[in-house]
C-alpha cells in the first residue's frame, strides 16, 4: 500500500496559569492574557505571607473572572500535620460552596478528605507532591487528579514520556524563583527562623547572603566564598523557559504555569504579558513549522522583554539536564533591575487615574505596556491631583491624572507603567 504523507498539524495551546496574591495582582495579570489564575486562602495554603484572599475576595474574584472566561484555582497545599486538619472540612465546604474551577492540593491526607467532602470538585496535584515519574502520575489519576503538575527536577525527555504514559492533565512550572530542594521541600526556614516553608511559611534563607564566623572571635566575619563568586551559596537563579515554549508545546503539555504569589504587581503582569505575547505568536507561525518544533527559534525580543521584567538571571533547570554552578547566583541576591514599576491604571482615558508604585516626577520619560510586546514611551507632563491641583510629583500609594506627551488613550484599567530604573541611569 502507498504510504499516506503525514501534514504536520498545528498543536493546542497550553492554558497560561498566572499568580495572584491579591485582587490586584489577579486582575492584572487577566488583564495582561492569563487563561487562569490561581491564589491562596487565609489558610492552608504555601505562601502565607503573600497578601492572600479571604472567602469574600474569592467570590469577588470568582465573579470578576467568570465573564470574562478566565479559571480560578484555589491553592490547599500544606503537608498537613493532625492539628492542620482543624477547620478543614468546613474551608472545603466553604470553597466548594464558590464554585472555583480546582483545588491545588500536595498532601495525600488533604487530597482525600477533599475527594470525600467535595467530589465535584477538580483537583490539581501541586508540585510540591514530586511527581517525577510515569507510575506515580498514573496513581494520582487512577484516584481522582484531575491534573498534575509536574516536578520541576524533570527534563524534557521525561515530560514527553509521561505525557505519553497518561491521558489526564499534566502542567509545568514555565518561569518563576526555584528552590534548591526537592520541589519545595524545604526545611532551611525550619532550622534557621523556626518558619516551616512546608506549612506556607517560608523565611526564603535560601536567599540569604552568608559568612564565616570563628568561635572564639564573636563579631569578626569572613565571607563564605564558592569558587571566588561570593557568598550566596543557595541562590538559584529563576527558571525560564521561554526559549523551550515549542517544546513543551508539541509535548503537548495542558498547562503553562508562572510562579510569583508573593512577587510585585509589575513582576506578575510583565511576566504574563510577555508569555501571553509569546504563545500568540507560536498560534500563528506557519502549520509547517511544528513538523519540527526543535527548530521553532523565539525572536530575541521575547527574551529581551522578560529581562525587563526583573529576576535572579535564568536558568533552564532539569530541562535538558542536571543544572551546575552555572545556574546559581554567588554573587548577589538578584541581578540588577534595569526597569522599575511607575505606576498602575486605575481608570482608563486619555489621562488615566494611576497609583504611584514609585516615585516619579513632571518630566520623567515613562513607558506604557499595552498588551503584547510592544511599548509605548512618554514623557509626564502633568500630575494633577483629586482636587483638580496640580503637583510636580507623585509618591508611592499617590492617585493622580496622568497627563502625557503624547497622550495616551491606549492606557486600559489595570496597565502598568515602568521606566528605566534610576540607579541604572545615575539619576536621583
């Protein structure tokens, strides 16, 4: 028989799962193209010291998101000791009364009560379970998973061989801090502060800089030095994996995820925008072209962009291989920011309500981020305050009408603003 040739088909977007620890993050994140969002509680989830939602900022949450087609997860991702299981069954019920679209959960105690008091609910496995292998995804979904999200110690070929393995959901970590433990599993803030990181309260002494001290000579410090590069000896750099966005597209993963509850409003809609601007573009390249998706090259813009962003420096972590010394960072606790946040709209026009995040002047050249990857620069040629005065100057938590050169009446409700950061220019 004549073999039938094969047309390479265009691949199914991943869902963009992005952060938010409060309403704002959340609903600029949306704004900026997250396909769902997932937070925390007030209680049992990771992350404690993110701002968080109570059960009222849920349901507003909920009701902001539903029309507009954007999915809400609920993180309960705790590993649970005995006395953590108080006041479980009623917060179950309670969320489940809401009508989200998923629990995260980690812990298998967690993960059964859930499933007994809340069947209908979906539940999404947390990293923080490892799942590093074929077998164990197949157990999570043989007893109720709805998703999993994957280790983020797995390479690539371990991605596609589990995604070969099961037909539930699977999602990755794509962009975000990392830990130096076993996906989260942490017990530095336990020893060090008395902080439990497995409990929602990490102190992050992973980011710490440290030094030497001889017992006998209190107060005299020396730096602790890895290979001459300094003294941030647990430091990584932050996953990105944007250059792989192919990949783990034609791996046909289900969902995208960003890490960063705890991470600015600027960081969270940046970070959404840039990868929201990036799975467009790859929906739109040639159908050809994902006969051989490990010859898909992301234009360098899309990586000059996230830089903008803010981080650690990059690292591909497991993707391709055991990370080394080269995805650390000794030297520093992150890299230096060339940008820095200005401000967010509040209300939409040609001169826009903004919230100061930062203090900025009449005159400041200013940028604005429209969804998408392009900027829009400006020069501020007024601030004018409630009562219609005007001022030179706005300080972080300030409203004002933003007046601009050119005018902006692009600027949309939840944009943000951003200008080159002033140490980086050697202003003051």
């Amino acid at each position: 028989m004549p073999q039938i040739e094969r047309k390479p088909a265009r691949p199914a977007l991943p869902e963009l799962l992005a952060p938010a620890g409060n309403l704002e993050k959340l609903k600029t994140a949306v704004h900026y193209g997250a396909d769902a969002v997932y937070l925390g509680g007030k209680q049992f989830s990771l992350r404690q010291k993110a701002g968080n939602f109570s059960l009222s900022e849920m349901e507003e949450a909920r009701d902001f998101l539903r029309p507009r087609g954007v999915k809400l997860y609920v993180a309960v991702n705790i590993f649970a000791h005995n006395d953590d299981f108080l006041g479980l069954d009623d917060y179950a019920r309670q969320l489940d009364s809401l009508g989200i679209d998923a629990l995260i959960v980690a812990d298998p105690g967690i993960f059964n009560r859930i499933r007994r008091l809340s069947p209908k609910t979906p539940i999404h496995l947390s990293t923080q379970a490892n799942i590093t292998n074929l077998d164990a995804a197949r157990f999570w979904f043989a007893i109720g998973a709805k998703r999993l999200n994957l280790a983020r110690e797995l390479s690539l070929t371990e991605l596609q061989e589990i995604r070969a393995g099961v037909a539930g959901e699977l999602e990755v970590f794509a962009h975000g801090a990392l830990c130096i433990s076993y996906s989260g599993r942490c017990m530095l803030s336990n020893y060090m502060v008395g902080r439990d990181a497995n409990r929602g309260e990490c102190a992050h002494p992973c980011r710490y800089g440290y030094a030497l001290v001889e017992e006998k000579r209190p107060g005299h410090y020396f730096p602790v030095e890895e290979d001459g590069r300094g003294a941030y000896i647990f430091n990584s750099r932050d996953l990105c994996l944007l250059p792989r966005l192919p990949l783990l597209i034609s791996a046909r993963i289900d969902a995208l995820k960003i890490e960063g509850r705890m991470k600015s409003v600027y960081y969270v809609g940046g970070a959404t925008r840039v990868y929201r601007a990036a799975l467009d573009y790859l929906a739109n390249i040639p159908v050809e072209a994902w006969a051989e998706p490990e010859n898909i090259v992301m234009p360098p813009e899309f990586m000059a962009e996230i830089a903008r962003v803010g981080s650690r420096g990059v690292s591909e972590n497991f993707f391709f291989g055991r990370p080394g010394p080269e995805d650390m960072l000794y030297d520093a606790t992150k890299t230096t920011q060339l940008y820095e946040p200005v401000a967010l709209v509040r209300e939409a026009g040609k001169t826009p309500l903004i919230e100061a995040r930062t203090r900025f002047a009449v005159g400041d050249e200013i940028e604005y981020l429209p969804p998408g990857l392009a900027t829009i620069p400006a020069r501020v040629a007024a601030l004018v305050d409630a009562k219609g005065a005007n001022q030179p100057l706005v300080n972080p938590g300030q409203t004002a009408r933003l007046h601009t050169h050119p005018a902006l009446p692009q600027a949309m409700k939840y944009g943000l603003f951003r200008r080159l950061h002033q140490e980086a220019t050697g202003e003051n």
